[in-house]
C-alpha cells in the first residue's frame, strides 16, 4: 500500500482477487492473492497461516466481505437469512479467530507498537429499518462482538475498531430482486453515495493512529444520508 504494508487478499473470486493483487504489486507494493471463503472455518484458517508463512507477520486485519438480502420478516426467504448470518457474522468470526493469535504476536514486537483489527460493519449497525431487520442484525451482531473482543484484548495492544459506511457505490444490491434494487434507487436517488476508496480511508486513519490512540467506531455516511 502507499504507507508501506503488504497485503493479503482474502475473497472467493479468484479472478478478481489476482487483478487487484497485480495493480498493487504495479503501484510498487506487496500483495499476496490468496482465494478463499469466509464461511469455511477451516479454509480461513488455512488461509491465515499461509498469510504468515509467506508476508512473515500479521499486523492488521480488515475484515471487509458483507452480504445484503432485503425482506420483510413475513416474507424473507429462510435461506437468505442464513446466509447473511454466514458471511456477516460467521464470516467475521472465522477471520478474526484465526487471525488473533497472529496479532498478538505482532503487537508484542511490533515496531509501532500494536496491531489492530477493524471490522467494516454498516449504519444498519447503529439504526434499523423495515426490509432489513436481519442485515441490521448482523451488523449489530459484529458491532457487539467487537466491543466485547477489544476488552478481552486490552493489554495486549491490539486495538479493535468498526467502521459504519453509509450508501457507498458498490455492488452490495447488484444481487438483490428487482423490486428490492428498485427502492435501494428510489431511497438513495439524487444521492452522492460514497466511493469505496472513502471507506478504505476510514480503515487507514483507524490504524495509523498513535500506539496511544484507539479509534473503536467510526460512521462513514454519504452527505445526503438521512439515516
């Protein structure tokens, strides 16, 4: 990256993973591709150790893949809830279990002085609303546990923070049904929403803070958002 890290990629799609990797290692950086699903415990842990044995250490995990299904609580599909709790909170489990122990470790000799994990949670983790009581869920659900992780890790210097994106120009609703992506647009039309790079900022500022300083919430909201 620009301040110097190297990165490992952790996501399903292979394709795109190597095409990100590619344009950091050409920007002059470090990066290790290295394809995976975040529901796979087993997998992610696997992932994690390769992370170490070839990058040497692990400072900073972002945990980063989200899921969105909309639908009243009357009407969901029972699979779309599972799988929003797979990936937003299973997901989030997985990495962050795996990866601690790796933390640690780098806080104790950690030229900085610590290591941080930050989570990339949503304002549905702070405000709820009608069509997506259960991505509101997962989102509460991993603010909690973020808050209850950054205790358990006090002492340890590794700071733990959440940063809460509002509307951000992804491709979040791509999959959902039509009518849902239809009043994602009519909620958020004449909206500048958020470039993904804003929220990425938002993760830079949390873990390039002072060894002194932890920056544990962070909501990151398009101008215009009302909610």
């Amino acid at each position: 990256s620009a301040d110097g890290a190297a990165v490992a990629l952790l996501a399903r799609r292979a394709d795109r993973l190597d095409a990100l990797a590619d344009a950091i290692r050409a920007a002059g950086g470090t990066a290790l591709a290295v394809p995976g699903d975040v529901t796979d415990a087993a997998g992610v842990a696997a992932a994690v150790e390769r992370t170490v044995e070839r990058l040497g250490r692990l400072d900073v995990l972002v945990n980063n893949a989200g899921l969105m299904r909309m639908g009243a609580a009357t009407e969901a599909a029972l699979g779309d809830w599972d799988d929003l709790v797979a990936v937003n909170v299973q997901g989030v489990l997985y990495v962050t279990r795996a990866a601690l122990p790796h933390l640690v470790a780098a806080a104790a000799d950690a030229p900085r002085g610590v290591a941080d994990v930050v989570t990339v949670s949503s304002t549905a983790g702070w405000v709820a609303r009608p069509g997506t009581a259960v991505y509101s869920l997962t989102k509460f659900g991993i603010n909690a546990f973020s808050e209850g992780i950054r205790q358990e890790l006090i002492g340890s210097r590794v700071r733990v923070g959440v940063v809460g994106p509002g509307t951000v120009d992804t491709e979040i609703s791509d999959h959902l049904p039509e009518a849902a992506r239809a009043a994602v647009a009519e909620r958020t039309a004449g909206m500048v929403k958020l470039d993904a790079a804003d929220v990425a900022d938002a993760v830079r500022y949390m873990v390039t803070r002072p060894r002194r300083v932890a920056v544990n919430h962070m909501l990151v909201r398009a101008a215009e958002q009302t909610w």
